[in-house]
C-alpha cells in the first residue's frame, strides 16, 4: 500500500510518500480502507519530536479515521467486510477498572490511535474491531473523519470535566482551530454564552456562524480587555484552552471568581508561570483533560444525528499531500479540520 511516514523527527519535508508493505488483521482486528483521516495536532508533534517521548520509526500518524472495512481478522463478528466505519481513536486494555467503568481515557494502557501505533495516513490501517463505530449515515468520509478526536475531547472538556451549565460564560480560544470550532458547538447547545478568540476577521465570521455570540481578534484585541468589557468586569466561567503558553496569562486573568480553567494542550509551548495568588484569592480551578471515553464519543455522534453538533472540514487533500496538509496547520491556515482523503 502507499502511506506517509516519517523516518527521522524534523519539519514537514520529513514525510515521505511511499509503499509500505500491507498490515494484516490479527484477531479481534480488522483493516479498514481509508477513505478519509483528519489531522490533528497530535500529528505534528509526532512528527517534531518531544523530548522523553520516543515513537517507533519509521511512523505512519493519523488518528482520525472514516472508511471500509477491507479484511476481518478471526473471532470478529460485529462488522463485515466493505462496511462503512468510523474509527474511534482511543486504544484502551478493555478490562481494567477504568475501562469497566465507561473511563477507557484513564486506562493505564490508553493510547491514541496513530501515536504510538501505526494510523491513518495510509491506504490502509489495522484497528482493533470494537473500536469500529457505525457509520455516521449521511455524511462524507472527510465529514466522518472530522468528528472523533476533536468532538470527543471537547465534550470531555466542557461537559465531563468542567460541568458546564447553561447561562454560564465560555471563552473558547482558537476558536478556528479543530477543538475550538467543536466547543464553540458543545457550549452552544448547552446553552451558555461563548466568546470565541481567532486571528483573522474570516475566521471571527465563521466562528459566530457556528454560534459564538462574541468574537475576538486576538491578532488586533487584547483578550482579557475585551473579556472585561463583554463580561462587566467579572470574567467568564470557563476557559476552554489549548494552546498554551502564548494564551496561558490572558487565559488566567480572564477566569470569573470561582471559575475553570480546562486544558487538553499545548501548540504553543507547555510551560508557564501561575501565581498562586490568583489561584486561591479567587478559587479558580485548573483542570486538565485528556481526550475522552466512549460513551462520550457515542454522545457527540447522537447529536451530530440531529444536527446539533457539525463536523467542521476546511480542506480536503490527497493523501500524498501531507506534508502540505500539514504545513498549512502549522501556518493557522485553516477553519476546523484539514482532512487527508484517498486517492
Ligand atoms: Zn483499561
């Protein structure tokens, strides 16, 4: 098959289109055709190298994944071959306590699909067969693959971790980018107030046809000015956060008395300074959040049903673009998810 891998870590020059031999389904697996797998951040951070991170090369990322199912590997029962499926990206051991009790994210043994293992930068990808989730009926491929990482994590974030209740007031920064298209979506149809940050004016007018009720250029506005005048002086409930250290000391002082800050990453650097001050003065809260469990992703696909919730797709490429696709995630070029497609 062809695929993009990765033989050394470096800049998006180090992806190579070539053929790779077939994976081939062992039991309680299956390999699916890819027919369309979004990028995520994940990816490129693979791709860089992180320090005391060590992924086995040469390495095919891709954790987002819609297609059909090419070859059923013994003991499957559940798909068949040239069904249509989504792929969820969690990888979790199945039978330890936090995976019995529906928290498969907390798993010791969890992993996301594409990190450490093999993904969907290929023709072809081999997933465990419970991970294969019915297929969102109505959607393209590129919509499908657009969904699970972004929305599971979001939700996890806004709903599990944070609590979110309806009224209160959510700052969603990087709103353009996957994650933050997908909260401005879960905060709205819970019925709270969202302020949503991007840098261009295009993209400001996209996130509030998502429906953000307010927007901020980051590039021209200072965040926290513009939270003070939004909110009277009292700040937002909850910050939705994940790029790190350029945002982390707007992200702080923009909390409410009691308020939430949720992180799920770090795209501009992941260390910052917290005065801790602040952080007892006003009883903030600091959470952190790490993808999201099953039942989770089950929820977000209800709601995408009946259209509440909607993939987000800001380019569609051949696979064999990849590293463009990528640069073009580096560069902030995009609103929602770059999707690499078949063909
Ligand atoms: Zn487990």
């Amino acid at each position: 098959m062809k695929a993009v891998r990765f033989h050394e870590h470096g800049d998006s020059s180090r992806l190579c289109y070539e053929d790779v031999p077939d994976p081939a389904a062992g039991p309680g697996e299956i390999v699916v055709r890819v027919q369309a797998c979004a990028l995520n951040f994940l990816d490129v951070w693979q791709r860089r190298g992180l320090p005391g991170v060590r992924i086995p090369l040469p390495h095919i990322s891709g954790s987002d994944i819609a297609g059909t199912v090419a070859e059923i590997g013994a003991g499957v029962q559940f798909v068949k071959s040239g069904d249509k499926v989504l792929v969820n990206p969690g990888l979790s051991c199945m039978h330890c306590p936090s995976c019995y009790e529906g928290n498969d994210n907390r798993c010791r043994e969890y992993s996301v699909l594409g990190n450490f293992s093999d993904g969907g930068y290929a023709e072809l990808v081999k997933v465990p067969a419970v991970n294969a989730l019915p297929y969102p009926e109505g959607l393209q491929f590129a919509e499908a693959a657009a969904i699970p990482l972004v929305f599971m994590t979001a939700w996890h974030m806004l709903v599990t971790r944070c609590g979110l209740k309806a009224g209160e007031v959510v700052l969603v920064l990087g709103g353009g980018s996957g994650v933050g298209s997908a909260a401005i979506q879960i905060a709205r149809m819970h019925h709270a107030r969202v302020i949503a940050t991007a840098g261009t004016d295009a993209k400001l007018e996209k996130a509030l046809s998502l429906g953000a009720d307010h927007v901020i250029n980051h590039s021209r506005q200072k965040i926290r000015d513009v939270v003070r005048d939004l909110t009277g002086k009292r700040g937002v409930d909850i910050v939705f956060e994940h790029v790190g250290a350029a945002t982390w000391q707007d992200s702080v002082s923009c909390l409410a008395r009691h308020g939430r800050l949720v992180t799920c990453g770090v795209t501009t650097g992941y260390e910052v300074q917290l005065d801790l001050r602040h952080l007892f003065a006003k009883e903030i809260s600091l959470i952190g959040s790490y993808m999201g469990a099953k039942h989770e992703l089950l929820q977000v696909l209800n709601h995408v049903r009946t259209g509440l919730l909607k993939p987000v797709v800001s380019a569609v490429l051949p696979l064999r673009e990849a590293a463009r696709a990528q640069t073009m995630l580096e560069n902030r070029e995009h609103f929602g998810k770059i999707v690499l497609a078949a063909g």
